[in-house]
C-alpha cells in the first residue's frame, strides 16, 4: 500500500503544480487580454472624457467643500472621465477681502484633500485640475491657483491667475508654463476672467495647447461668459472647456453659472448649468491615433503677422489721457453712418440725401460695403466728401480677387491693397484722424487676430470699420469680441451691418444690428473709446516671436 501510495502522491503533487501554474497563465492571460480589451476600447470609442464638476462652493467651509470635491470627483472617475475639472477656488469660495480675511482658507500643496485627489487619479489612471486659494510654504504669498494631478498622482502643472483677487492674491508671472502634455495633445490653462482678454488665450495656443482649461467662477449677468469663450476657441483654433461653479457665493449668485465645451470652430458641444452641485460629463472627438481632432491651431497662427502688432507691448499704465499724449481730436460724437446697398452697386442719390439731412449736425462718416469696382464711381465719392466735409470706407474689389481699402476724406484718400494670392500689395494698412475719433479700415481677416485690435487700441484708434462681402454670426462674434480691447468696430456687409462699443466693467458690450438693404444711422462717443485698460501681465516675447509650435 505505502508503495502504492507515493506514486500517486507524486502525481498528485504534479498535477496540482500544473493546475497552479496554468491557472496563474490563465490570470495572466486575462490580464492582458483585459488590457488589449480596454485599449481596444479606447480606440473604438475615440473619445475623450471631460468631467464637469460643477460644484455648489460653500463659502469658508474647507470641510464641507473637500467633502463634495472628493465624493464627486470619484464619481467622475468611476464613470471612466480622462480629464476631471474642478472650478475655481473650490476649496474656500471666492469672496475675500483682505489677506487676514482668506488666511484661513489658503492650503498648502500638501493639504489632504490634494492627497486624496491623488488617490482617486492613481486609482483610476485620470488627470484631476483642481482650483484653489493657494499658499506658498517658501513665502507665504497667495495664489489663486489650478493645480494638475496626473495618472501617476504627481502634480505636473501648477497654473496661477494673471488677472488676480487684488485684495489678496498675488498675480502670477506672465511667462509661466501653463500646460501639460497628455496622450491626447498638449492641455493648457486659464482661470476665470484670463480669458477676458485676448492676449492669454492667444500664448496658450502659441504654446501648443490643443485644449484649453477654464477653471471659473464667473455669475451669469450682462456679458455671458460663454460667448466670450466661444470666441477664444475660434480665434485660436482649440477645444475650450470652461467649468464653472454654482451656488450662492458671499456676494454672487451663481446659480444659474453654466459650464461649457466649444469645439475649435466655436461650436457649443455641452453646455450645462444646475443650482446644486453637479457632475457633467462631455466628450471630445480624437482622430485614430488617439489625439484629439479637429484642431485648427496651426493653420490659424501661420496667418499671424507680427508686424501689424509690434506696439502690444507698449506700457500706457501711466497715460491717463490718451487724447493730449497721441494728440488726437478732441473726444466727442461721430456720426456713423451704415450702407448696405441693394444688390451690391454703390448708389451715390441716396447717400448724398442722407448727407443732407445730417449735415452740420456732428462729424459724418460712412461705412460700405465689398463693392464690385464696376459697380462703384471713386470720382463721386470723392466729389461728395469734399461738399459736405464728410469721411467714407469701403472695399473695392478689382479682377482677380484684388481688393482696395479706402479711406476718403475732404483732406485726403488712402489705400491699402490685397493682392489675389493674399498677399499685401501696398501697405500700411490706412489709419486717419476725421472729426472725434482715429479710425482704421481693415481687411476681417487680419482683424480675426486679437493682437491687431489691442495694438491698434494701444496707439489710441477708436473705431475699426470693417467692409466685406457677407456678414454671418461667426463674423459677427469675432468682431464683437474684439471690444474687449477698449475699441469700437462697425462691420458693413451686402446682407447686413452692426456697430459694437466696448463694454464697461462686465457689463454686456453695446451693439446695433442691421439687416437688410438700407442706410443705417449709429453714434460713437469716443469720450467711451478712450478709456482704456489693457492686460500688461503678457508674455510678449512669445506673442512678437517668430512662432511657437
């Protein structure tokens, strides 16, 4: 029997050995297969996953806030979000008014919470952005800040406001990274009114940035924030997602704020707003490498020209009269008159009516349309600027594709050329002093660069006349935006015609709108063109450099 025995005790052991090894295979081969399986997935899909956590920020209340952000950041994580994005100033609420005021409610970067977040991005291979008050250990100054947790729970990327809390919140320096690289595309950031202006959403995609994110605390009011985002995803050709929070802050009510997704044509891809905290989920389309698609960055920026914008970097925080330091006409009201003719022909008897009725009353100027050089008497414009002491603008188009700009005055005409390969034939581009204001004409497609606005509002321009062939809502937003750099701009169309004043504080920008064929009468208070502010926290080096990538 003992004899017996050992044998099948040996087999026994041999089989139980081969059983455990083709186990621990087959677990291995699960694993791999399970991993081929999601990577499959992943390719299936195409997608990128943005989790929205739209959070109702409860003022002061450090425990309450890191509670919500923890549980509905792992909320978002467990339904496969890529990218988690939290608002600005998460943790503490946005209201301060002192240093001693938010003292108590800045964290360190080895806060718990941060830890925990870390956790959660390790846990289920995410990227978590984070907006805080921020304390720095070394100097204890305050930032307003966004912080990047990445899959490996390293903290890659701290971004800190430009446009910061002046009460208590250092701004942070122009010529910071701001970005982080992903296997989707290069990931910039912004908070909240950086985006205000033009030249910080401009660097991020000189910089690479495929897509941009905006932490924000920005209350639903006059100007909507997300026409404004809207545009900055158009001018620069990337997906834009801003998160925004709710809630009743100290002095704001942001419960109806929304939250965005644009794609780099500005169109809307998720839009979402609730009074209570709330997880948003969107979706970003990626090509078959993986990488997110779509992108126009580089063909916009390798339209910029840096010559029409060198004089962005001019320091005018010390000029408090731009009208005495540039020597320009005494501020008051221009007399704006619209044209958009009936089928595109220039029709002289109606103009000088309206000249008639409004002559002597203010300075008057007029704005046509692209007008075919056939159907256009340069001689009678003339003719009719120097009888009634009047300005006109328009754009003649030649055979070819070659396309005038003049400016016409009693004093003296000026033009700039566009050649029909798109290249500058004469130039520069014209700029005259008539009656109240310093007006430019302008080809849209320069005009479509933020840069040129600010440089033209930083040489003291009030007014930017815009003809063109056809005007439709993408021209019209990227015309209006530019009011944001303390200039006005009218646009003149065969099919339409408006005129945009610069807004006041974040109050909504002043607008007329015109629709079909007539003559059409704005006014321009340059005493508002000349009140300007300026973003000066840029990166100019960047932005008058030969590129970027």
């Amino acid at each position: 029997m003992v004899s017996l025995l050992i044998p099948i005790l040996k087999i026994t052991l041999v089989i139980f050995i081969i059983f455990i090894l083709a186990d621990g295979c087959m677990q291995n081969k699960s694993q791999v297969g399970a991993i081929d399986h999601n990577s499959q997935k992943q390719r299936t899909e195409n997608k990128l996953k943005i989790a929205f956590i739209h959070l109702n920020v409860r003022h002061k209340n450090l425990e309450v806030n890191r509670q919500n952000i923890i549980e509905l950041n792992r909320k978002a994580a467990n339904q496969g979000a890529d990218l988690i994005l939290n608002p600005e100033l998460a943790v503490s609420g946005y209201s301060f008014s002192s240093r001693d005021d938010i003292a108590k409610y800045v964290i360190s970067k080895d806060d718990w919470l941060l830890t925990s977040l870390a956790e959660i991005a390790k846990e289920h291979g995410a990227y978590i952005i984070i907006g805080m008050a921020e304390r720095d250990n070394a100097t204890w100054i305050y930032y307003n800040s966004a912080i990047v947790i990445d899959p490996a729970a390293r903290r890659i990327c701290t971004y800190r406001k430009i446009n910061a809390e002046s009460r208590w919140s250092c701004p942070g320096r122009a010529d910071q990274k701001g970005f982080f690289d992903t296997p989707w595309g290069r990931v910039g950031l912004l908070i909240c009114s950086d985006t205000y202006y033009g030249l910080l959403p401009r660097s991020m995609a000189l910089k690479g940035v495929d897509l941009l994110l905006v932490p924000a605390n920005w209350p639903p009011g006059d100007l909507d924030p997300g026409a404004l985002w809207r545009s900055r995803a158009m001018e620069n050709g990337f997906f834009l997602a801003a998160c925004n929070r709710t809630g009743q802050d100290l002095i704001m009510d942001c419960r109806k704020s929304a939250s965005y997704l644009f794609d780099p044509a500005g169109d809307l891809l998720f839009e979402g707003k609730n009074e209570d905290s709330r997880l948003f989920m969107a979706e970003i389309p990626l090509n078959k490498d993986g990488k997110i698609a779509g992108i126009k960055r580089q063909t916009i920026l390798a339209k910029r020209n840096p010559l029409f914008y060198r004089s962005i970097y001019l320091d005018r925080r010390l000029v408090s009269d731009l009208t005495n330091y540039y020597k320009l006409p005494q501020p008051g009201t221009l007399k704006l008159e619209l044209v958009v003719p009936e089928d595109g022909i220039f029709d002289s008897a109606s103009i000088e009516t309206n000249m008639i009725e409004y002559r002597n009353k203010c300075p008057l100027f007029y704005l046509l349309p692209e007008i075919r050089a056939g159907d256009f008497n340069l001689n009678k414009v003339k003719r009719l600027a120097e009888k009634y002491q009047a300005g006109f603008a328009v754009a003649v188009k030649h055979d070819k594709s070659v396309i005038d700009y003049l400016l016409i005055t009693h004093a003296e005409t000026l033009k700039y050329t566009i050649g029909d390969s798109g290249q500058d034939i004469e130039a520069p581009f014209p700029v005259i002093k008539f009656g109240t204001a310093k007006i430019a004409i302008l080809l849209f497609d320069y005009f479509k660069h933020p840069e040129l606005a600010l440089a033209l509002a930083k040489t003291g321009c009030d007014l930017v006349l815009l003809p063109m062939q056809q005007l439709d809502p993408q021209k019209r937003l990227l015309a209006r935006i530019k009011t944001t750099e303390n200039i006005a701009v009218a646009v003149c169309a065969n099919n339409g015609a408006a005129l945009y004043m610069p807004p006041e504080g974040h109050l909504l920008w002043e607008k007329k709108l015109f629709k079909g064929a007539g003559i059409f009468s704005c006014e321009v208070d340059t005493v508002k063109t000349r009140k300007k502010r300026f973003q000066d926290r840029v990166d100019f080096e960047l932005i008058l450099g030969a590129g970027g990538p």
